[in-house]
C-alpha cells in the first residue's frame, strides 16, 4: 500500500499529563493499513510551513476509520502538535517504516519493554499479541506514576524511578529479575525507549541469548527514505556480510533486530 500525505481532522485530544497528549484523527488510510510498529511522519499544520520538517509518530492506536498518536512535548515541533485543538487539521504521511517483527518463530513469550513515551509503538503490538494468544509481560519504565500511559496495554509490571509505583528502579532490573528466576519461557524482548535503556536491554539480550528486537526514535526528516537523514550504524558483523556501514531508520526501522546495530 503506498503511502501520500492526508489532511486529517482531529477529533479528540486528551491530557494524560503535563506535557504528554494523546490526538485522535481521521485517517481511514492509516486507521485500517497500520501494522503494529509503523508510524507516520506529520506536519503539524496542514497549509503552514513552521515547522517545515514533518515530525515522526508512532501510531498508538486505531479504531474504525481514526488513528491516534501520543506526544511527549520535546520541542517546537511536538510543543505545536500538543496544542492541536479538535476540529484542527494535521498533514499526516503514513503508514511508513516496517512493522515489528512479531511473525519471527524464535519466542514464546512475548516481553514488551516499554521506557517513556517509547509506550507508543505497544498498545497495537499488545492488541495483536493477544488477538494470536501470545503470553505476553510488558515491562513498563517511567520517572514517575503520572507519566505512564496505560491505556490498551496488558500484564503490565511497572517500574518508576522515584518509586512512586512498582518496582523502585528501572524496568530492565525488573526484566533481569524475572529472567534470572525462569518465569518467562522462551522469551522476545521488543523495546522502545530512551537509548540508554535499549543499551540495557542489548546486554540483557546478549547475556542471556534470547532475541531482542529495539525500535528506535532516530531524529527524521523526508521518513521514506530520500534525505538519508536517519543513518543507524550496523555492526561490523553485518557490515561484513551485507557491505552496508548504515541502515536508514525510517525505511529499513524503525526496529531492528538488537544485535545488528549500534546505538
Ligand atoms: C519512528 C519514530 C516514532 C516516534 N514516535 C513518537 C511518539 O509516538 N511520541 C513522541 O512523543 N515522540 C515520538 N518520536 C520522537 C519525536 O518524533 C521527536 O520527539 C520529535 O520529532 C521532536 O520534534 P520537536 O520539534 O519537538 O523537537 P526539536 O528538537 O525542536 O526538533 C527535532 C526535529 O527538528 C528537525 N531538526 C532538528 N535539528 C536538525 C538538524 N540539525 N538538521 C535537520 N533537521 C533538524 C528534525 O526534523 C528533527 O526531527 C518518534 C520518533 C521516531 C523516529
Ligand atoms: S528520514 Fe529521510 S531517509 Fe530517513
């Protein structure tokens, strides 16, 4: 399916917390051919040129013919999209990028490792996880209680940094005391967060020889794969075999298998 850029009417926005909204849109495109991972890249006003470089989004949910995004304010461009009332049109391109490689016969148990906002890509991997009855932990990591996102996740064990809720530290110790007891058979890590804790989850991964897949939110520009603007270094392993030093996250991401990149 190929992808073009839509005006998209927003249809509902919510504050789940300081800084961090959720915009529902209308987009049949994007709401029936998304594939748990993808994103769309967005231009906050549909008609303006400030900014002038879309912004990437990882599509958070979709019902009947509507899309929603979560956006954690970071700059000018998502402190725009945070303040998009209803009824304001977006210019959404999408769905881009590869989705998660869920189909892969090397787990059983799907783990979702979530740190911040990197929650966007997991409510529609949960809902496909639990539509195939794929036993599923998610391993959720936030500074702190009111920054978690819970909507449309499932077997959720959290971690806060301040301790205000759940395990008093980060979800990759939390994830390392669940694999150190055996409670998860055969597992997969899928992670999305900052890049400090796909590091962890790289090692963890490593350590304990189970598959790990990171989606990364490497700065974008064009999203489908022109400006070359999204370079993610491969490790020399592949580089041998492959001859390609960078992978562009918009087109061949944004997960990548862990053990194939640099982060
Ligand atoms: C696949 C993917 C999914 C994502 N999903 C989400 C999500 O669901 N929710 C969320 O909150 N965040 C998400 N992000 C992160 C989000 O896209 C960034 O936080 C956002 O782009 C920051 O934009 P900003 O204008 O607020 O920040 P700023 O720092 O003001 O601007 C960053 C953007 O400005 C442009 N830019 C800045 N410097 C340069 C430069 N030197 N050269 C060229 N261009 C430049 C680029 O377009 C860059 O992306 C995702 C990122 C990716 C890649
Ligand atoms: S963002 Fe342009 S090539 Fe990836």
């Amino acid at each position: 399916m190929t992808s073009s850029s839509v005006p998209s009417v927003v249809t509902q926005r919510r504050i789940l917390a300081p800084g961090l909204v959720t915009l529902r849109f209308r987009n049949p495109n994007v709401a029936h051919n998304t594939i748990a991972g993808q994103f769309v890249n967005i231009l906050p006003k549909a008609g303006f040129s400030d900014p002038m470089l879309r912004r990437p989004f990882s599509v958070y949910w979709t019902q009947g013919d509507e899309a929603e995004i979560i956006i954690q304010e970071h700059g000018r461009g998502t402190g725009i999209l945070a303040n998009t009332r209803e009824g304001e049109i977006l210019d959404v391109l999408g769905p881009l990028g590869r989705p998660w490689m869920f189909d892969s016969a090397d787990y059983m148990t799907a783990v979702l490792l979530i740190g911040g906002v990197g929650v966007a890509s997991m409510p529609l991997l949960t809902r496909k996880f639990e539509l195939d009855e794929v036993p599923l932990h998610t391993f959720y990591g936030a500074r702190t209680s009111s920054l978690i996102a819970r909507d449309h996740l499932a077997n959720v064990h959290i971690a806060t940094d301040d301790g205000s809720e759940g395990f008093h530290g980060s979800n990759v110790m939390l994830l390392r005391s669940y694999l150190e007891s055996g409670k998860l058979e055969s597992p997969k890590i899928f992670a999305c967060g900052p890049t400090g804790m796909m590091r962890a989850a790289q090692s963890l991964a490593a350590e304990f020889s189970i598959p790990c897949e990171v989606s990364l939110e490497t700065e974008m520009a064009c999203g489908i794969g022109i400006c070359q603007g999204c370079p993610v270094r491969t490790e020399e392993s592949v580089f041998a075999v492959t001859g390609r030093r960078y992978r562009l996250a918009c087109t061949d991401g944004p997960s990548f298998k862990a053990e194939e990149i640099v982060l």
